[in-house]
C-alpha cells in the first residue's frame, strides 16, 4: 500500500468537461501531516511508517504522547495513523508529506465515517416495501415478522431491523482525482465523498 494523505472535506460543487457534461466532485483540503516513526521488518516485523495528523498545542498533549512526538521534532499532534509501504527508508522522521505523491487521473481510496443519521425504521434503513395503506391493514410501516417459534426459538444474528443508521466507516474506492492546486492544498475528487462538511478523510492510492 503507498502512503496517503488526510484531509477535510470542504464540500460539493461540479464541473463541466469540454463535451459540455456535468460531473459532481468533492473538494478536499489536505491536512498538515508528518513521519512521526518508521516501521521496518528487521524491529517490528513489518513495513510501515506511522503518520501524525491534526496539530495540536503541545500544553495540551499527554505525557507519553509528548515523549513519542518529539522524537520526530517539537510538534504536536493529536491523532496517528500507520500506513504500509515498501520501502521504509524512503521516508525520514519529522518529514512532512504533501501532495506530491499524486497525480490527477490517479484512482484513489477515500474512507471517512459517514453522515449518522439517528434511529430509523425498515423502510429507510433497509429500503424495505410498506405495506398495503388500504382500509383494514393495520401494517403499514411494520416490521412483521421476525423468525419462527419454538424452532429456532431465537432471533438470528444479522437480522435486518431498525436501529442506528449511518454513523459508520466508510471506504469510497476507485475515486479519481480530477483537479490538484498543490499552493492551496486542494485536491478535486470525482463523485460524493463519506462525512459531512470539515469531516477527515484518509486519502491513499489504490492497492495494485
């Protein structure tokens, strides 16, 4: 896996292509981010670098966190992610990664945590059908039934029912980077995005 970037969502707009077609893209503003530690196969049995995100006051950061950050330098982060690579020595401590790594026309992985939405029914969690609105029904947006009785006696794992809807992890993948204006840190990517506006997103190429 190549190392990636985060970012925060700034929103959705679209662009047109010189056959005059509309496309819907999501603009991203790349986050600050440094090598704060390098993994290697011969110390912790495999290839990563851990990535520091999301500056942060150093009056406001614990002791041991404190103690692993400045050994990449005297910033301070809030948040660390690890991503794999290749080749561990490529990177150095306390380097900063920019927008470099990539190129428009590259398909890249986007996750962030999706839009909750709160507690919701069959209908719109699941796209269930309603049932019949004619006189006497008495299931309109009714669950029904849920299993048998005695056999098996218990409801099975998995069951499609309401509850929290959205509020989760979500991976978008082969989404093509369209636009980059590495001054202002922009990235243009084609389609909706996970999260709501000023969300983070983990941005990293796809695996070949």
């Amino acid at each position: 896996m190549s190392v990636g970037l985060f970012g925060k969502k700034l929103g959705m707009t679209q662009i047109f292509t010189d056959s005059g077609d509309s496309v819907p893209v999501t603009l991203v503003k790349a986050e600050e981010s440094q090598v704060n530690q390098i993994k290697t196969l011969n110390t912790d049995g495999y290839d990563a670098i851990q990535l520091a995100y999301r500056e942060k006051s150093l009056n406001k950061i614990t002791k041991p966190q404190l103690g692993h950050l400045k050994k990449a330098g005297n910033r301070g982060f809030a948040s660390f992610c690890e991503f794999r690579v290749n080749d561990p020595s490529a990177f150095k401590l306390g380097q900063s990664l920019t927008l470099d790594s990539f190129s428009v026309g590259q398909k890249v992985r986007v996750t962030g945590k999706s839009i909750g939405k709160g507690f919701a029914g069959n209908q719109k969690r699941h796209n269930f059908h309603r049932g019949p609105m004619t006189h006497g029904s008495k299931n309109h947006r009714l669950p029904g039934s849920i299993g048998a009785g005695s056999t098996p006696g218990r409801v099975y794992p998995g069951k499609k029912m309401a509850g929290q809807m959205g509020n989760r992890t979500v991976t978008i993948k082969n989404s093509e980077i369209l636009f980059l204006n590495p001054e202002e840190k922009i990235l243009v990517l084609k389609g909706p995005l996970p999260g709501k506006k000023n969300s983070l997103l983990k941005i990293y190429l796809n695996e070949e």
